[in-house]
C-alpha cells in the first residue's frame, strides 16, 4: 500500500466515524422529538427509553452495560443484513458498522463516574476522539434541543450552528407530531 492509499483509507475511516455519529444523532434527534409514548411501536420501544434517559440521566449506569448495548447491536446487525441481502457489502459498511454499535456505549463513557472509567477512555475523551461527560452534558441541560450526537464532540458543533435540527422539524414535524415538543406548537409550518 503506498501512502496515498494509506491516507485515502485513513480519510475513510474519519468520514465513516463522524457518519456514524451524524446518523446516531439523528436517531436520537427523532426518539426526542417526533411521537410520544403512545405512538404504536415507535413509543414503547424507543420514546419510553428515551424520555426515561432524560428525567434520570444517571439511571443509565444503573443497568449493565450488555443489555443497554443489545438494541443499537441489533440494529446494526439489521443493517448490514439489508447491506449484504442486497449484496452491496463492502469494507465501508463494516467499518460503519462497528463505529455505529458503539454509540450507546460511547454515551455511557460520557454518563459513568470518571473513577469507573479506565485510563484509555479517559485518554480517548482527552484527546476529542470521544465524546466526554461535559460536552454531552449540554443536551441534557433543558431546552434538550441541541448536541444529539453522542460520540465525538466534533459533529454537534457544525449541525447547532447551521440550524440543522430546526431544518428537520420543519420537515418531519408536520408529518409525524411532536407532541413532546410545545415549544413547536407556535409554527406556522406545525400541523400535528
Ligand atoms: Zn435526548
Ligand atoms: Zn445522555
């Protein structure tokens, strides 16, 4: 491999990490935002959580770290499922994969106490690879509406600033509700 391929693939695997993040907080962006706990499906599995996280942040590291990974590790295994039925796999997606898988624990790195963390997380957190317990921290002062991607503290900072969580609830809002949200109900463009 010559140098160019090494830093094509070195690029790769960046973009591939912060997109894993990008969709992570677009997720997240939709479970606290669109529906409510009685939303068929989409309440039960993902809102109750959700809204459950948010009014006890702490209660998280309550639960073993293996069960709370166990939905994000599903669904990742859904995807590449898709990926490889459709016969498209590729490197990228695996990488992608991985990077994806980790979201939760990542996030719970940003929850647990620092003295429960080992010194690599701590060197991770350091050095802005992962998201620390400050930097998460500010979605999780009220009004909740800013900082959704939980694992590096690089993408968060671009999409507040250019309004792309605004950008979204003017399209998802008035399709799908957002009766979580009464700071919506003033617009113009909401149609709930
Ligand atoms: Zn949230
Ligand atoms: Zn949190």
């Amino acid at each position: 491999m010559d140098m160019l391929s090494v830093a094509m693939v070195t690029a790769q695997v960046v973009g591939l990490y912060l997109l894993a993040d990008l969709v992570g907080g677009i997720f997240h962006w939709a479970e606290d935002t669109l529906g409510d706990v009685d939303t068929p499906f989409w309440g039960p599995i993902f809102v109750h959580p959700n809204v459950t996280h948010h009014e006890e942040p702490s209660r998280m590291m309550k639960q073993h770290w293996l069960p709370n990974n166990v939905p994000i590790a599903i669904g990742t295994l859904l995807i590449l499922s898709v990926v490889w039925i459709l016969d498209a796999m590729t490197w990228q997606w695996l990488v992608f994969g991985a990077f994806g898988g980790m979201n939760q624990q990542v996030h719970r790195f940003a929850h647990a106490p620092r003295l429960r963390l080992s010194e690599s997380v701590k060197f991770l957190q350091r050095i802005k690879v992962l998201q620390d317990a400050r930097h998460h921290w500010g979605h999780h002062r009220s009004p909740h509406t800013t900082r959704y991607c939980v694992m590096t503290p690089w993408v968060n900072p671009v999409l507040d600033r250019i309004g792309f969580w605004r950008a979204a609830e003017r399209v998802f809002v008035p399709v799908f509700g957002a009766p979580r949200r009464p700071d919506l109900a003033d617009k113009l463009w909401y149609r709930a």
